[in-house]
C-alpha cells in the first residue's frame, strides 16, 4: 500500500533534516532528500539559515538542480546561483520546459545564459525567444511550447496510431490541439473523447470546437479567472492572428494565483512578496526602511496637525489622553472599506454600474457604527472624566472620522487604480494619513471650539 | 476561428449586463447570461445590488441554477435560496456532483434538502452521506466520488475495450484508478499511458504505483500544497485502511487556494471572507462593529496609559505632540515582522528548528532601523522643538518600541496558533494593543524621568 501523507509530514521534514544535520550525518540527509519532489525541496530549502541552505543544496541530487531552482523564490534562487559553477547552471537548465527555462534564464549571469543559449539546438532557441518575448506576467510568458497537435480531417484511429508511435506526451495534457496546415487553432480533441469515441469518426467530427483560445497578450491574472471559471487543465494560446503558440497548463496557473495572493498580503505590510525569510539583516533592513520612512513622513503630519492645537492640549489635557481613540477608530472603520474595495477591484468586481451603490452603502455602514461607538465612547468618557461637553465632543468627532475613513477606504483604491499605482501597497498608508489627520483636527478643532 | 478574450471582457460583461437592464431590454440580458459560464454568472451576480441580482436570477437558465448556486459565495447563495420555490430548488440541485450537493445542502432549508434526499437512488444517497461525514475543509469533503477504477491484472486492451463502452468519462479525469477487489487503492493509470503504452501489457505492469494517496481526513490546506508541489490534476483519497473512497480534482483545489488567500486578507481587516459587497447595511454593519468594538477595548487602554502621565503632558505639552509618532512606528515595523510570520506558518515554514534563527534576525532589522529612523526623528525634533532632552527621548522610546514591535509581531502568531486562533484575524489587534502600550509607557514615561 502507498505511504500516506499528512499535514505533519511537511514539518517533520524539516524537524527530521535539520537533526540529520546537526548530528553530521550527511549521507542520511542525502537519502531523505532524494525522496523529495523537487518543489518539496525547494521549500525546505527556503525554510533554513543560509548556512543550513548552502550546506543541504550541495547534498540535491544535480539531475533535480534545475527544477529545483525553478520552485525557490527569486531570492533564494539568486543566493544559490550565486555558489554555482557556469558547468553545473548549464548542466542545471537541461532537460527543463521552455517556459520554465524563461523564467530562470534572466535570474542566470550573463556568461552562463548566453552558454545555455548556445547549447541549444535552433528549434529550442527560436521557442525560448518566443516565449521571452511576452512579458513574464502574460499569457505567453506563462505558455508551454510544448503542443500535441493534429489535423482535423484525419479520422480518430489514425491519432491513435499516431499516440503509440510517439511513445510518450507531454505532462498536464489533457486534450490534444487540433490546427490547420497554417497552424491556426480550429479547438480541442480531450483525450477522453479520443478513448471512448467512435475511432472512424474524424477528429473534426469529435473536437471542440467551442473553446476559446487565450490571447498571447492576456495578463496572467486574466488567465487565472479564466482557468478558475472554467475549470481548465490546460488551454492553447494563439497571437493575434490565431496562429497556435503554445499552451497553458493548471500548475503555472496555481502558481500565479498563489503568488498574487501572496503578493496582497505582503505589499499591504510594504514587503515585497519574495522576502526570503532568512534574507541578510542588512539587505531586509535596507527594503523595509523605505516603508517606514514613508510611515514617518504621515506621522509627522500628524504630529504637525496635533501641534497646531497646542495651546489647547496645555489647558485640557484630556484631549491629548483621548485623541488616539478617535484617530485608531477611523483607521479601523476605514481599512474594512479599504479592504473590501481592494478585493472588489482584484476580483473585477466593481465597475463604472455600481461603484456608487457601494460607496453609499459603506457610508451608511459608517454612519450606523459611528452613531452605536460614540454613544458607548461618550459614555466611559463621561463617567471617567465627569465631563459632558468632552463626551459631546468626542461622538462627534467619532462619526466624523468613521465617515470619513469610510470615504477615504472607497475612494483611495479607485483612484490609485486610475494612475496605475497598486492599491494592496499604497492603500492603508495613504488611509492612515487621512484618519490620524481627520481625527486629530475634528476632535481638537471640535475641543478648541467648545472648551476654550 | 475561436472568440478571443482579454481582461476587459469580464468587466463588460458587467457593464453590457447593466445598460441592457436599465433599458429593460430583458430578453438581450437573458441571451447574454445564456452565452456565459455558470461560474461566469455567479461573478456576475455577486457583482450586483441585490435589486439586480434578483432580476438577472430569475433570467437564469433553469438549468444552470444548481452550478450558479455553487459558484456565488456563502451570502449570496442564501439570499438567491431564500427566494427560490421548493421544487425550484430540488430541481436545481439535480445533476450536481456529490461534493457540490454536500457544499450546497447544508444551506438548503430543511423541507428542501430531505426531499433532495428523498429523491436520490440509495446509491447516490450513500455516497452524499459518506462525503457529509467528513469536514468540508478535509479532503474527504473536496473529493467527488466519480473515480473510473480498473484491475490491476487486466490488460490494456482490456481497458481501453471498456472505455469505449462506457462512452464518456468524467471531467478532469487524467488517470483512472487502478484497485483490487477490496477497492483498495493500488496506483494509477494515466490516460496518456493508456494510449501511447504497448496495449498487450497489463495494468500492474503500467500503472504509477509509487503516487500516494490522500488521507481523507488530510486538512484542505495540505491537500492545497500537495497539489501545489506535485503539480497534479487529480489524485485520489481513501479511508485508514487504504480503501478508495474518490478522488480530489485541482479545480476544487484551486477554489481552495483562492479562498484561503482571500479569508487572510479579509480576516485582517476582521472582515468574513464571504463578505457580500451588497449585503444589508444592517447587517454589515452588525459584523463590523464587534471588530470596532474589539479595538476600541486596545483603543481605551491606550488611553488610559496615557491617563497615567497627564501631570507630565500637562506641563510638557510637547510629548502629546509627538507621541503618535513613536506608537505608529513600532506598530508598523511589529506589523511587517506580524505578516513574514503568519505568511511563514501558512506555508509550514517556521518550525522548532528554525523559530529562534528567525526571531534573532527580526530583532537585528529592528535594531537597525531603530537606529536609523531614531536618529532622523531626533534630529528633526531638535530642529522643530530646539530641546535636545526630548530628541534623545524619542529616539530611545523608538528603538524600545521597534524592538518590541519586533518581538510581539513574531511571538504572537505563534502563540496564537498553538491555542488555535488564527493569527490573521487576531494578530494585527494584539500587535496594535502592545506597540501602542509599550510606545506610550516608553516615551511618556521617559519624559517624566527626564523633563520634569
């Protein structure tokens, strides 16, 4: 019976390699390596200290070293290339798919990339050039070349003759690809329509012909809403003309969903979604300082606006004790719209039709919360500082902020998107900005109006 | 040739579907939903105002209903339900593979769903509760239980004999199972195998034996990964002993990777991942406010710490000025050190051996970056405020709440996750609660030392 796996088995990978390690028995980590998948390696490889990393890549059988390379982050990958010979980055690049090749080719130093290059025999060359000539984030830099095509006048029997003469097809297909003589794509022959069809049907009889190909210039997160809509394993990409390029395979399409995910979580951090966790201090200290730097110019901002009402915190001081409630509260409120809106956009969701009802109903979200918060705020704060006019003062600036957050959640993305900045990164700074501003001269504004 | 598509094609969609309602043209809303995928139109009607969505539903194609149902979000799909007649509802779940039927049928009313039962062969309804009794995020409640299963002792002819008599075989089928006669599960049989292999050999000499099963019991995030690093199209689960009891297919795969990226971001934000964009402004805003409620808690702590200096701030109004600086600061890099974390447990990369490597290396980067951004924030408080005493405070409540940013954004999710919460819904408020508290007490509390 065959070994299962468990959610455990990940981590006692780990757990297990790093005794092996530490107890210097190599051979054994050896052993326990080779029985890994190569994206399994990989990300015990992005788990580990850089001198547990370097240690355990010198064990890595050489024949998985390419696809290895292929499953580690861009970071890791640079940091293992970096310890490499040109012989073993050529050796490492052999025998991998074409878009793969692509995507590590330009992470390769100049010397080795054009050696790999030159090894190549031509019909490989011309398919790497094709595939580097569409952005890495585009249908064709996502495809595969490598197509199982035929013709669609040719009848079922005559492909199935054709499959055993082949002896072997490529990984993640699922239907073959039925072109003309022009190579232009005319649709799909499944496999599964080739083992239970008639066979002396012709394959122009059994295709589909209904699917879409993907345009070569589609985006990858285009690709992948498409693949999830449609259930796709795999799906052919043409130019513009229709001509067959290549196809796309569910795998590549995981990867970018998982990446964009990724990304999201991280950027809203100001962390770039590659951030190897093992990274040198300095390199992270360097990345994540432009990220508070930025943070330090708002909070100055902040601290500017609360001294502009400095006389007033000198004669009531309570306004300084309760000030960040109202700032923290607006950041709140403002960041579930913030959130909600930036998920709308990624998913395509909120368009020219109904962008307003969703900003009205936020708003009224807003003005709910606020009125049910100020009125529990301004009662501790009555109680607590046996002061009306604060709790007065308090509410209001509250309501303010929560309907200003909420403004600022709804507008900010939508006009980031506009000039084309990514709302995931810029989005909760510029957010912050506004509520700490709003907050602090609604409530000392509101308190130098009423208390002086 | 075959229809193109490029991202604007969804947005469109929304946009076509909106002007051809507006102008009441219904019978062209009802030609254009009937050119869409089910999960097309799902995304189109989670797109809508809830006024629309009823009015695009009832255009649906009856037929369609059950494979909408599934793809609209939990929200969304009770709001469609709640309007929908009992036989509407039996009909719609007809023809839906068991693992939908279990997805759908615990929101069904209960007249509705145990007439669904009622009305499944006893085959059908075995099979309905065997996927039932597993837990929905455990790959017994993904796995379909279509499996085309043969013997290993047959020969391939055999087999592809049978093909051809059963006619069709499921979608998303890459490889049939190959069992004993007690179903236990043996390898598998790739389809391309089946057709490119000598078809005088039998199953057992074929088939990929060395593929593991899944454990039905494997939670849906392992089952993610492995899909993930092992690039599969399906693969199947059995039960302890080894008995086959169906396969997981990457497409609900997919749904699960898009859905655990999308419950951490929203999760953040104390946000439900099924958030409906169009839901009743009173009931959002119910949900909302507990996570209001929860911070306005971290909110009056922060308060009252700083209730603890006021004989300070009212003599040195200054630090009142400057004291969202020092919270804010260590709030974001805590916030940054938070979200390598819970990105590091999610993928199952932080374990025992490597925690305290990384811990280590998130202080230094605090250190560093307290150092720096102490030193500017000093200097330009001694410009503006021309008193030496308080740029050297702030720089030392700086470096003190960088660092404990630092150490609370990695101890926390940890933490968290070994008495089961989950990290992203409660970290970032934890976070906030300690960087402001120990931000105030550091800086306040060394201006009364010093200044006064």
């Amino acid at each position: 019976m065959s070994e299962q796996i468990d959610k455990q088995s990940k981590r006692s990978h780990l757990q297990n390699l790093t005794e092996a390690l530490q107890s210097g028995t190599l051979l054994k980590v050896r052993l326990m390596l080779n029985t890994l998948h190569p994206a399994e390696i990989a990300h015990l490889l992005e788990s580990m200290p850089p001198e547990q990393r370097e240690v355990v890549w010198e064990l890595v059988d050489r024949e998985n070293d390419g696809e290895v390379l292929l499953h580690v982050n861009d970071e890791v990958r640079a940091g293992l290339i970096r310890d490499m010979e040109t012989d073993e980055l050529v050796a490492a690049t052999e025998g991998l798919d074409t878009d793969d090749l692509a995507d590590i080719i330009q992470d390769l130093p100049g010397v080795v990339s054009s050696e790999v290059v030159q090894s190549m025999d031509k019909q490989h060359r011309l398919r790497l050039e094709a595939v580097l000539s569409y952005p890495e984030d585009s249908a064709g830099g996502l495809m595969n070349l490598d197509t199982v095509t035929v013709r669609a006048d040719v009848t079922l029997d005559v492909v199935l003759r054709y499959m055993r003469l082949r002896g072997e097809i490529p990984e993640l297909t699922d239907s073959l690809i039925v072109v003309d003589r022009f190579d232009t794509y005319l649709g799909l022959l499944p496999l599964s329509s080739l083992l239970t069809q008639d066979a002396t049907a012709t394959v122009a009889e059994v295709m589909e012909s209904d699917i879409e190909a993907i345009w070569a210039n589609m985006p990858a997160t285009g690709v992948a809403s498409l693949f999830e809509h449609r259930d796709l394993i795999s799906a052919p990409v043409v130019d513009e003309t229709g001509k067959l390029l290549g196809r796309i395979t569910v795998d590549d399409v995981v990867d970018v969903i998982r990446d964009e995910a990724d990304h999201t979580v991280m950027s809203r951090a100001g962390l770039s979604g590659e951030e190897d966790m093992f990274a040198p201090v300095i390199a992270s200290s360097r990345r994540r300082a432009v990220w508070l730097g930025v943070n330090l110019l708002t909070a100055f901002l902040a601290s500017w606006v609360i001294g502009l009402f400095e006389a007033t915190l000198e004669r009531v001081v309570t306004l300084a004790v309760l000030m960040p409630i109202v700032a923290s509260m607006g950041g709140i409120a403002g960041s579930q719209t913030l959130t909600l809106i930036i998920r709308g956009i990624a998913l395509e969701q909120i368009g020219e039709s109904n962008a307003r009802w969703i900003m009205l109903r936020e708003l009224a979200v807003a003005a709910l919360n606020g009125l049910l918060w100020s009125l529990v705020v301004a009662g501790v704060v009555v109680l607590w500082f046996q002061d009306v006019v604060i709790g007065f003062i308090i509410a209001a600036a509250l309501i303010i902020n929560l309907l200003s957050g909420a403004f600022a959640g709804f507008a900010i993305p939508l006009l980031l998107r506009r000039v084309g900045i990514d709302p995931a990164l810029a989005g909760t700074v510029m957010l912050t900005t506004i509520t700490d501003v709003v907050g602090f001269i609604a409530f000392l504004g509101l308190g130098s109006l009423f208390l002086l």
